[in-house]
C-alpha cells in the first residue's frame, strides 16, 4: 500500500535541543497509526511540522504525492490535513455550530458581497453547512445535534473534545492528525471516545488518522500500525504488540517489567 504521508531526513531544532532528528517516517492510506513515546520524544513536533506551523531545518514531507515541506498553513489544510490539539481550542462563547465551521473556513465564501448581497446563496451555503456539522456530530453524540447554537462553554471535556474533532473533520480531510485526544479526561471517557473515533473512521474508510496517545490500552485497541519515536528518532514500528516487546521501547517509554 503506498503512502499517504511521507517524511524523509526530517530535522528540526530549538537553540540547541534536537526535536526531530532525521526522522523517516511513512503512514499508509486509510491506516490508523499511533504515534507514541515519552514526552518530549518529537511527536507534537511532527505535527506542527507536518501542518506548517514550524519550518523544517532539513528533510522534507510529501502528502499525497506533493512536497509539502515549505507549504503554508493554509495551503496544507486545503491540501486535505486537518488536525486537533492537545490544548483545548475551542472558543468558548460561541456555539458549536460556529466552532465546527471555524475549521471549514478555507471553503466557506467570505466575500462582503457574496454575504450581503447574495441572500439566497448565502442561506443554502449555511443550511449545507448546517447539515453537514449537524451529521458529524450526530455520530458522535445524537444529543448534542440539537444544541447546536448553545455556547461550548457548558460543555463537559468528553462533548469539547468531541467538537475539536468534529471542527477537524468538517472540511472533509484526507489525513486526520490526533494529538492526545483524551488529555483532561478520564479512562472511561477515553474508551468512549475511542469508540467514537472509531465510528467516525468505519463511516469513512479513505480517512488515514495518526494519534499521539499516553493510553496504551486504546493504542493497542484501534490502532494498524505503531511508531515510536525518542529523542526526536524513531526506535521501532510495528503493531502495538510488536513494538511493545521491543527492549529500546521498554526502556524509554513503556518501562521494563
């Protein structure tokens, strides 16, 4: 299977702390793959890397056979890379409906006289964006699509985290980047929205997904395919049974029993 997403050679540094170090790393399409190890090891690196937010000192990333390397922010999400953040960033005063649809802004019509001007126009985008928020979140939680317009404010962590996700997938990406979707919240919490992940990925199986997740448990459970990366390296790859026999893993990240 060829990859969707490809990263050869890359390096990137802080000062003198090495991020990424040479790292080579390949994700096949329509896999999920885990990306795991201690903190500090690169993984959130590669994710600002790979969507533009840091620059690359060397190496370069290929998305669905296109360099990306030095490509915008912009220009990687219209490409088809979406993404969510281990610090929450939703915006707490506005409604779900308009957090969703902050993720969709580089498909939405902006223009002054497209809004002002073209009324009707104007109300078939929004009730095409309605539904498709709607739908989305309806495979996430059936309650929360009829809240659509509430505030996110009052909204416990597991619904929150289920909007980042649902703000990353509305502009329909190919690839999905997951940093620690489960921060703030509890194992259960964490098994539920693995479910709902995985729900999202059985409705849409040209969706590739990467997660950055600390419980190993739900990286066994839905991942295809594990890297693991120290020191900005990558020590081992494999399936999570694999890679968690490996002693370097153990050593590192898992702990030697």
């Amino acid at each position: 299977m060829t990859a969707l997403l490809e990263a050869r050679g890359l390096s990137k540094n802080f000062g003198g702390v090495v991020a990424l170090d040479r790292l080579d790393l390949a994700v096949a399409r329509n896999a999920i793959l885990g990306l795991i190890g201690p903190n500090g090891s690169g993984k959130t690196t590669f994710f600002n890397v790979a969507t533009g937010i840091y620059g690359a000192e060397a190496g370069i990333i290929v998305f669905d056979g296109t360099d990306i390397t030095h490509a915008s922010p912009r220009a990687i999400h219209r490409a088809g890379i979406s993404r969510t953040f281990q610090r929450s960033r939703l915006s707490l005063p506005l409604s779900i409906f308009d957090n969703i649809m902050i993720g969709n802004h580089t498909r939405l019509n902006q223009g002054l006289w497209f809004n002002l001007m073209r009324r009707g126009a104007f109300r078939r985008e929004f009730e095409a964006n309605h539904a498709a928020a709607r739908d989305l979140v309806e495979v996430f939680e059936p309650r929360l699509a009829e809240r659509l317009f509430e505030p996110v404010a009052g909204l416990p962590m597991i619904d929150r985290r289920r909007i980042e996700i649902c703000r990353a997938l509305i502009s329909q990406p190919k690839l999905l980047l997951l940093d620690e979707p489960s921060a703030g919240m509890t194992h259960e919490e964490t098994t539920v929205l693995m479910d709902d992940i995985l729900q999202v990925r059985a409705l849409n199986r040209n969706l590739t997904i990467i997660i950055i997740e600390h419980e190993m448990r739900e990286i066994e459970r839905i991942t295809d395919h594990c890297v693991v990366l120290n020191f900005g390296r990558k020590i081992a790859e494999g399936r999570y049974r694999q890679v968690a026999a490996d002693r370097q893993v153990q050593e590192a990240y898992l702990g030697v029993a």
